[in-house]
DNA sequence: TGGCTATTTAGAATTACTCCAAATATTGAC
DNA sequence: GTCAATATTTGGAGTAATTCTAAATAGCCA
C-alpha cells in the first residue's frame, strides 16, 4: 500500500503527462498514463482499435470506453492530434510538431512529412479566423511503389 | 416513345457527363444526370444526406443507395470530389479545380479557398508517388466571427 | 426489338464511435 | 492514514453514415 502510493506519487509527478493533468483540473489514472506511453513508445497513427488492442497487453482489464475518454482526454491535454485521412477510423498522432501526412492509398501507411519552414500554403479570407492547417497528401508509399513496378526483374 | 429516346438521345450526347460515363463504359442513367445537376446548381459542399433532399424535389421517387451510387460514379468519372474534413459525413465539391477547404468549426460551412499558384505544399519523399493533396483549414468564418466578438455596439 | 448486363432499389448489416448509469478510484481536507 | 466529494472507468445500449445484398428495372448494342 504504502509503495503503491509512492509509485503513483512518482507517477504525479514525472513526464508531461501529469502536469498537463494537473493545470486543467483533471486526475491522474493509470489508464490514461498507459494509453500515451502505448502512443510515444511507436510512434505511429494508430486508430483506437489499435490502441486499444495494444493497451490490453499491459493492461488487459482495460475497456474500448476507457481507450477512447483517454483517447479524448489526451487529445485536450494537447499530447496527441487526431487525423482524419479517409473516412473511417480516426487516427491519433504523437508527433505535436507542425507537420503533415503522406497516406499510401495501397497499404493504409501514414508517414509524417516535415513542412516547408516558415511557409503559409493558403491566403486567408478577410475576415476569417484560423485555427489550424491540416494537410494530407494522398498517393503511394515508396515500398508499395516498388512491389507494384516490377515484382521481378 | 421515340420522343422519350430522342431525349435520352440529346442528354447522352451533350454536356461531361454523357462523355465521361461513356469513356469508361458506364451507362447514362436519369438518376446519375439529375444527381449532378443538384451539384453544379448549388455550388456548395453537400452531405449524401443534403444531396438526397435535394435530389428528392425534383424526383421523388430515388432512393439514398442510388444517391450514394451516382455520387460514387461522379466522383469516379473526376466530376466530384469528396471531402472529408471532420469525422462524419462525408462532402462532395462539384469544383475540380486545385484548391482547399476552410471549415468553420462554428457553424460548419465550407468554402473554398485558392492556393497560390504554383506553390507546391510539401516535399515529396523519395520513391513516393503523390496523386493529390487535400488541405484543410480550421478556423471560423468571418460571420461567425463577427457575431462573436460583439453582439450589440 | 431482344437480350445481355449495368443500375436502381429497399432493407439488412456493418463500422466506428457516443451515450448512459452503476461501480470504482483519485484527491484534498482533516 | 481516513473520509467525503466527485472524476473516471466500465459494459452495454444507442446512433450516424455508410456499405452490402439480391431482386426488379432499365440502357444499349446487334
């Protein structure tokens, strides 16, 4: 009991997780520290299915609901993005950097691609209040480019 | 019965649709030509949902699956494009040129905004096949925008 | 005009959440 | 440390937006 509270004290008050927490008012579970820890340690754009799949080897008592008010709370937290490619499952991204997507239409990848510095792709409307960009650019993965060139030769 | 063929006849022969359904072998149908004609008409950014209303005036009797099978086969004969800029319904743009979306995550408008020519967004990594961009912009329009900031004064 | 086959249609099925209410856990005060 | 207040978790029901299916209908070429 005693080491319990010490671990979960430690936890309080180590990473960005905790603090983020803190600021707005919300608690500290272990649920939502092991849902970003599944998110940071591949840093891949999974969908919640996935995490949900991946947070059940550490944690297998862990419910989808949970997944996703964790999902959700980290997304408010400003750790994770959501990214919508197609319709379908959204995806959640670690990567809190300005940047883009690149989906491969063939095998569903998404890579992350770095932004020209400092470059403003569209004018905006007078008048208009922006928020933020969300660019993603569809077409086809390099390994699925060259499976489908040539599978021999 | 001959007037009737004659006016298929005259729709199969003018405007791009005709054309393009018969390039990839498609037929002309009612259903198809009135589904894009609600497009061009109101040149906004509809759900299926909007376009089946909309479609419904004028022939009551199509049915949803038949709304999202044309709207399929529009955008597969490069006369629509989707849009997918929040989890939800999905939207379709009757505007084929290069350009971007602003949403407004006030009341949910979409209006298209250029892209300054020639600009290309990203750099494409090597051996990636790009097939097109969709960029989105979040913010709030300036109606909204207006409305917001002072009511009264 | 006929026949082959694409298209339309209503309704069932599916996907990806979203909502709900009861059980459980965290946190600040003592 | 213990307690009370309330945030969070949980399983399951509910929902939105398609997607699928199979029978009826309609285009189109010979």
């Amino acid at each position: 009991m005693v080491r319990r509270m010490s671990l979960t004290k430690k936890n309080r008050l180590s990473g960005p997780l905790s603090q983020r927490l803190q600021t707005r008012g919300l608690r500290f579970t272990p649920q939502r520290q092991h849902v970003y820890n599944v998110l940071v340690q591949k840093r891949d754009h999974p969908t919640a299915e996935e995490v949900f799949i991946r947070s059940k080897r550490e944690m297998p008592d862990i419910s989808m609901a949970t997944v996703y008010n964790c999902l959700d709370t980290l997304v408010e937290c400003g750790l994770l993005r959501q990214v919508q490619l197609e319709r379908g499952a959204r995806r959640y991204c670690p990567n809190m950097r300005e940047h883009c997507h690149f989906y491969c239409g063939e095998c569903g990848s998404v890579f992350d691609v770095a932004l020209p510095a400092g470059s403003r792709p569209v004018h905006r409307p007078k008048g208009f209040r922006i928020d933020h960009y969300e660019i993603a650019v569809h077409g086809i993965c390099s390994d699925c480019s060259a499976r489908k060139k040539r599978p021999k030769q």
